[in-house]
C-alpha cells in the first residue's frame, strides 16, 4: 500500500519532481501526487478518448456526438445509441465524481488527516491529457489547447528486414493473412469452436498463406506460420500481407493504420467493440462479431476484404495521413509538458455548466414556456 508506506512517501517527497503524470484509469495517484507534494500534474491516456477524463480537464463533451469507450457505436448513433451512450456515461460520471472518491478520501484522510483535500476536487487540477490518439483519425471531438494528441509517437514508417524463419515464409507466398488476438487474449483459452473455424478457413484457402500467433500444439496446414511471438509491425509492413484479422484492440488499430493494412475486427471487450466501429466508419475494416465467429463468416470478411480495393486504399489513406502530420507527436509531448512548467497558473478551463445549463435545458423551457403563456391568455381572452 502506497499511501502507508512512509519510506515511499518520504522518497517521493524528497525528489521535489515539478511535475507528474498519470493514467486516466484510476484517480488515486492524483491523491498521492498531493500527499508527494508534487504542485502539477497531467493525464496520460492509451485509450480512445474518455468523457469523463475530458470533463475533469474542464471540456465539456455531447454524448450524442462522441461514443463512450465502452459503448459499441460510431459517431453517427441511433437513437437506441445515443440512448445507452447517454445512460453509460452518466452513470461512469456519477461513479467517477461521487462513488469513487469516497474510498479513496477515507484512506488519505486516516493517514494525512481530515483537512486532506477530497479527490473529487484534485481530479479537476489536472494541466493536460496527453492522448495516445490521431485526431485525424478517431472520431472527431471539439477539445481545448489542454488536449495533447501524441497518436503515431510509436508508429515508425520504416520496417526491418525478416529474419527466418518469416524471410522465407514471406518470399515463397503470394498474399499472407496476419492473425493475432494480441497479448490480452491467451491463446490458451481461445475456444475450440474458434479454434476450428481458423484451421477450416486455413485449409480452404491453400492459395493464401497465413502467419498466426497460436499455440504451437494445434494441428494446422502447411500455408501457415504458427508461433507465440512474431515481428508483428515488421510483417505488417511487407507488401505481401493483404489483411490483418485483429480483437481490435487499441494497438492494434494503431499498427493496422501505420502499415496501411485492411483489418478484419473480431471484438472481445471494453473499447475493442467502439474500435471495431472506427475501423468500419474509416472503412479500412470489417467486422465479424464473436457470437458468430465460423469458418463462414470470417471466410466471408476475409473476402471482402480482398476483394474490394477500396479498403486497401482507405488504409492507406490513413497510413499518409498518420505520417504527414505537421505536428510531430515527439514535438507535441514536449510542448505540453514545457508549457505546464513554464506556465502553472494559466487557467483554459470553460464554464463549469450543470446539466441544465450544458444542454440549455433551462433556455428551452423558458422558450416552450412563452408561446404556451401566450396560448393559455388567448384562450382565457377569447372566452
């Protein structure tokens, strides 16, 4: 535990750092960051861009145009979407504002005291949000200066040569099919159902090769390479590999665009499901959905996939879209750190708006209301 162990607490104090970062998914290394006496802190996001985050920097976002990252739609929602989008970000709201400190406040409080700030409050201190995000290329949001896109600070536009045994796998093939699930899906527990319907579109499909991170104990034909661990941005990079078949994972959507290879989305959870969508309104992907993952379907997305051009060249779009920013994502981390440090008091936040207010609820109704008030006098005159 961070917060009783005093000789942690003591280092931390005693390194006088100007400025912390932390990730999005938990609030309390806000409170540590105060109890470190630490006077600034930002953000550090490696997901989709989060609502409730863009809130605590002061930036007030519609539900209606930006999907949750849990939530599996685009930007362009029904209104069933809008609908569950609005209920799960309210409800992420009221857990993130008055349910999760609480906890927290308890814990700081009994070691630092009762005046220790409640974290409701030092949430909203915040300077920046670095996002690990494209904005040329997500979804678009209306933000402020405190939103710093760094999507493509990993990306490289150069691959290195293959080493064996992938530099023959790769010469001696015509078109290859990249499969992985990632490092968050074992292959272990991938079910046998899944596992049969990969080796049949495999089997069926002895013109194309395929390169599969997979157990090495599974029985698979000779078009493919199976293993553990391969060089995924490298492979993904060569000419020859014509589709990535991913879980959509946030990663993985990054490598897709930066080698400009289509994707085949199978979602699994979280914000894979919201990805998958991206990738489908990029139209640089296709969906085949986890209920009914067979050999049918995915031969049928495999297809579609190669043959229509017009998702290898919505990839590549993207890929000299990641790659001709003129604002480098090195450049950009920099900026907003040095601008933090050199400016600590600078205040860019907007008017903090209750619900009402934010929707103009209250402007509304008073709107609605005169015409009604003139209709009700009518009557009453008329009469």
């Amino acid at each position: 535990d961070m917060v009783s162990n005093d000789e942690f607490m003591d280092k931390m104090r005693e390194e006088k750092f100007d400025i912390a970062i932390t990730h999005h998914l938990d609030a309390c290394p806000v409170s540590i960051i105060h109890a470190a006496r630490i006077p600034q802190f930002g953000y550090i996001l490696s997901t989709p861009l989060v609502k409730t985050q863009l809130n605590n920097l002061g930036i007030p976002v519609l539900p209606s145009i930006l999907p949750s990252h849990l939530t599996d739609a685009s930007n362009h929602m029904t209104f069933t979407q809008r609908l569950k989008n609005y209920l799960l970000e309210m409800w992420q709201t009221i857990v993130s504002r008055f349910f999760q400190p609480v906890n927290i406040d308890i814990a700081f409080r009994a070691k630092f005291g009762e005046e220790f700030p409640s974290n409701a409050d030092l949430v909203l201190n915040g300077q920046f949000l670095i996002a690990n995000v494209h904005p040329d290329i997500e979804f678009p949001v209306p933000v402020t200066s405190k939103v710093t896109y760094i999507g493509g600070l990993a990306m490289s536009n150069e691959s290195k040569p293959l080493e064996e045994p992938y530099a023959s796998f790769v010469n001696k093939s015509d078109k290859i099919v990249f499969v992985s699930f990632g490092t968050v899906a074992d292959p272990k527990v991938m079910p046998n159902s899944w596992r049969k319907a990969f080796v049949e579109l495999f089997e069926k499909n002895p013109n194309i090769n395929f390169i599969w991170r997979m157990e090495n104990d599974v029985e698979v034909p000779k078009n493919v390479l199976r293993n553990l661990w391969h060089p995924q941005n490298d492979l993904l990079a060569h000419p020859k590999v014509v589709a990535f078949i991913s879980h959509a994972g946030y990663n993985s959507i990054g490598e897709s665009i930066a080698s400009g290879t289509p994707l085949i989305t199978v979602p699994l959870f979280g914000d894979q499901l919201r990805n998958s969508r991206l990738a489908e309104y990029r139209r640089f992907g296709v969906r085949v959905e986890k209920g009914n993952l067979t050999f049918d379907s995915l031969n049928e997305a495999m297809y579609k996939i190669l043959d229509n051009p017009s998702y290898a060249k919505s990839a590549s779009a993207l890929r000299k879209i990641a790659f001709s920013s003129p604002l480098k994502a090195g450049d950009s981390l920099r900026h907003a750190i040095n601008f933090a440090l050199e400016n600590p008091h600078y205040n860019r936040d907007l008017p903090s708006l209750n619900h009402f207010q934010l929707y103009s609820v209250d402007v509304i109704s008073l709107l609605l209301l005169i015409p009604f008030l003139f209709f009700i006098s009518f009557c009453v005159i008329i009469k």
